[in-house]
C-alpha cells in the first residue's frame, strides 16, 4: 500500500475508532441503567442515550466516510475476500450505507424511546400493568415499520429488521426452516409427556444468593471468563454487554428458591462474553470487533450453558463441589437424579427458563407474533390474549396474568419489534454443528469436559470462530467451520441422543 492509500486508511479507521467508542459510552449507560441507576434517573438517561446516538450516527453517515471508503474501493478489490483490510472496508461500507438510510433525527428519537419505553417496562412488569407499557409498545411498533420503509424492495417488511441481526437471512428462509424445526420437535415432545415425569422439586429448596453466584463465576472461570477484562453483576433480564475489547461483562438474576435460574444464565451470559473476548486484539475497536450475527453469537451461549453445561460429562466433575455449597440442600439428590432434573422437559411459561426441547417453541411463536405485528394483521391491543392464545396451542400451557405473558421479555420494551427472536433458534441449531466439527477435530473434548478441563474446546472455538470477530457473515463461517450450510441435522441428533438417555425413548 502506497503513502497515499495508508493516509486515507489510517483517517478512515481512526474515524471508525469515534464511532466504536461513542457506541462503548452508549453501552456503558445502558448497563448501568439496568443494573445499578436509581429509578428517577430514567427520563435523563434517555436523553443522554438519545444524544449519544445522534453522535454516533453522525460520524457513521458523515459523507467523508463514504468519500473514503469509495477512494479505497480499488484497494478492497485487489485483496484476498478473506484478507483483514478486504474485511474491514466491507463491514465498513455495509454499516455506512445501512446508516445513511435512517435520518439523524429519527435514530436518536427511537434511542430516547427506547431508553423510556425500557424503565416502564421494570416498572410495569412485576405489577402486572400491560396498560402502561401499551402507548410505548404501540409507538416502538409504528417506528419499526418506520425503519424498515428507509430500506424499499424487501420481500417482506421484517427482512430489514432480521437483517440488521443476522445479516442474509430473511422470512422466505426462516419460516420454512422453523416449521420443519417444529414438526420435528412435536413428536419428541409428545413421546417425553408420556414418560413418568422428571422430580425437580428438590432445585427449589433454599439456595443462598452469595452462594449461587460464588459457584456460577468458579464455573465460567474455568470456561475461561477472565475477570480481569469483565465483572459480573445483577439485573431484572440477564445480558452480555461490551464497552471496549477489553472490558466485556455479564449480569445473571437469582432466584434463591430457583438454583437453575441463576446458575444457567452465568453460563450462557458467560458465553457471549468468551466469544467478545476471543476476537482477535488486532481487530480492537474496528469494525471487526464484534460478532458475526446474533445467531452466531447465541450458539456461543447455548452451546456452554446446554451442550456444555447440562451434559452428564460435566456434573461427573462438578456436582461434588455443588454438593460440597449446598450440603443441606443437596445431601438426598445423586448425580443422576440431579443431570436429570437440569434437564426436565416441560412445557411452560418462561423463555429463558425452558428446557432444551421445548425452547425454541417460545421463540417461533414470538417469531410468528412480530411478523403479524408488522404486517398489521395483530393489533397491540390484542397482543397479550394473542399470546396466550399461541402458548395455549403450542405448549398447552397459558399464563395467568401478562406479567408472564407478553411482559415477561424485555427485547420489544427495549428495542424494535422484528429481528429480535430468531437469532436464538438459529443459534440453538448452529451451536450443535459447531460442537459436533469440535468433537470430530479433538476426539478428547467430552472426556475433558468430565475432568472439568475446557482448554481445548476454548481454543477451538476462539481459533476457529471468536478471533475472526464480523469478518465473516454466518453462513461464511459455518461453511468455513463445519463444511456445510445451515441445517438441522445435528441438531436433531444432538437432541435425540441426550434425552433418549434421560427418558429412554427408543
């Protein structure tokens, strides 16, 4: 590269730095505001994000970028598609012509919106109130059919949105591979209810808080966590949040009559954060510096609180040192008893506590829910009986109250409605491909996982999929990581396998 050519790369990253840190500050408010904010500082944080936001998106559209990016263009198509600087200028470029298409005002305006609509729902929610939150959901529903007519010849309105999270896929791909998923799910289900229920009852004995969370970051320090680049710390709805390469923290909820709830969500929180933290340090604050989709992204968490995490293998290692923090509690349940009840399949109300089986049905019936939203076809009025209607025909179950119905998720309180749910099912299907090409690699990982050893599925995945951060879409990265596209096949096996084990199916 010539003189000329590093000068106008070297302005165009340090421009992309401002952006990538102004988007950290905008994190860092976010994670407080749902961690340790008092309650009144709301209406301020909105604004303060609002402002950020319209920062931000100022520098992503500022035309110098574009001139740039086009004076480099000749560069980008002399490199490898794989070369480092060839990744950039796409991600790049891709970001600022998605950007340039929604106006300033109206990206700060939803980032105050959101921010509001956020502290109505922590409020709304344990009081069962779906009324106060009503106005704020009808306006983030009308704002994001907004956002996606700035983005004119999608096939169907929600592919924008879907887009935004995982890029390529649209509603023509996703719908019929989430019926196939369900059809093959219906089946297994059925056959599990018919089997002498699981006893899981002891799980809600008393489990002290400190505890809890003093067991939980001993497991994700093994993982491969390291607190010196993150901290864990409590919130109403758990999440991973990034304010810089180097400081990636999580946050868990617990429940001391609920020893799963808390435990689990330390482990797949702590997923999100080993993919940040595994990205290669040279991609630090640029465009690369994230991951690939949000689906790739969820079969990172699936795949250590699931696959990892409720294996038999690994409470082999762990469960005398779990018995050894709750002696009281736990002095009458075995091993075996205990795999088995982490791992209970039933029907039931919460998303992030379902079990493995019946997982993804919550997320195809709120897939199924923001597509009729969008299209106009569901009201916000009657959204909340809408759910209790598609849990009742989906899972036989229905919750008494909204608090566990259209309440109990904060993504559309928080964020648009569309693109919010399938990245958790996509990710589900792709965390079994991933860790059946780790297996077929390092034949040892199982045992390992039984001595309580993670180094070397740590490394195949930081190797294989968390250094290369954004530079490949998801479907590059699973053909790159596995030799195939999407599918649904090891999945279906990996689900089979294991609760034939539990349940004696075949």
């Amino acid at each position: 590269m010539d003189a000329v050519l590093q000068a106008k790369r070297n302005e165009l990253m340090a421009r992309w730095q401002e952006i990538y840190d102004l988007t950290g500050i905008a994190a860092l408010l976010n994670w407080d505001q749902s961690t340790y904010m008092p309650v009144a500082g709301g209406a301020v944080r909105g604004r303060q994000l609002a402002l950020l936001e319209r920062l931000a998106h100022e520098r992503r559209t500022d035309p110098a970028i574009g001139r740039l990016l086009d004076e480099l263009q000749p560069y980008a198509e002399s490199l490898p598609r794989d070369a480092d600087d060839a990744a950039h200028l796409r991600v790049m470029r891709k970001i600022y012509e998605r950007s340039t298409r929604i106006p300033a005002a109206f990206a700060a305006e939803f980032a105050e919106h959101t921010a509001n609509s956020y502290m109505a729902w922590v409020a709304a929610r344990p009081q069962n109130d779906f009324a106060a939150v009503r106005p704020y959901l009808q306006k983030t529903l009308e704002m994001s059919q907004q956002m996606a007519e700035f983005f004119p010849g999608y096939a169907h309105i929600a592919d924008p949105l879907i887009d935004f999270a995982d890029e390529g896929m649209t509603v023509a791909m996703i719908r019929p591979l989430f019926e196939e998923l369900r059809l093959a799910l219906a089946p297994l289900v059925a056959t599990i209810s018919q089997r002498p229920p699981v006893d899981d009852s002891f799980l809600r004995r008393n489990y002290p808080k400190a505890q809890q969370i003093a067991f939980g970051e001993s497991v994700i320090r093994a993982f491969g966590y390291d607190f010196s680049r993150g901290r864990q710390d409590e919130t109403h709805h758990p999440f991973m949040t990034k304010f810089a390469h180097d400081d990636v923290r999580i946050t868990t909820r617990v429940d001391e009559h609920d020893l799963g709830s808390a435990l689990f969500s330390t482990m797949h929180e702590a997923g999100h954060a080993l993919y940040e933290l595994g990205i290669d340090p040279a991609y630090a604050s640029t465009a690369l510096d994230t991951g690939a989709s949000a689906g790739v992204h969820e079969s990172q968490s699936r795949l250590w609180e699931n696959i990892v995490g409720r294996s038999r293998r690994f409470w082999e290692h762990y469960y005398p040192a779990l018995q050894a923090a709750f002696p009281a509690q736990l002095a009458d349940v075995d091993v075996d008893a205990f795999h088995r009840a982490v791992n209970r399949v039933s029907p039931s109300l919460i998303r992030t506590e379902a079990d493995e089986v019946t997982y993804n049905l919550h997320v195809i019936i709120r897939f199924g829910l923001e597509l009729e939203l969008l299209e106009g076809k569901l009201s916000i009025d009657d959204l909340p009986e809408a759910w209790h209607a598609r849990y009742q025909e989906n899972l036989g179950v229905a919750a008494p109250d909204d608090r566990d119905g259209v309440l109990q998720d904060v993504h559309w309180f928080g964020g648009p409605i569309g693109g919010s749910f399938q990245g958790y099912t996509l990710g589900n299907i792709m965390a079994s491909q991933f860790y059946a090409a780790a297996v077929a690699a390092h034949p040892a990982i199982e045992d390992e996982i039984g001595a309580g050893r993670f180094t070397t599925l740590h490394t195949w995945l930081r190797d294989n999929i968390y250094r290369h951060g954004a530079k490949y879409t998801a479907q590059e990265l699973l053909l790159r990581v596995t030799g195939q596209p999407l599918t649904l096949t090891p999945y279906l096996t990996y689900l089979r396998t294991k609760y034939n084990a539990i349940y004696g199916l075949l």
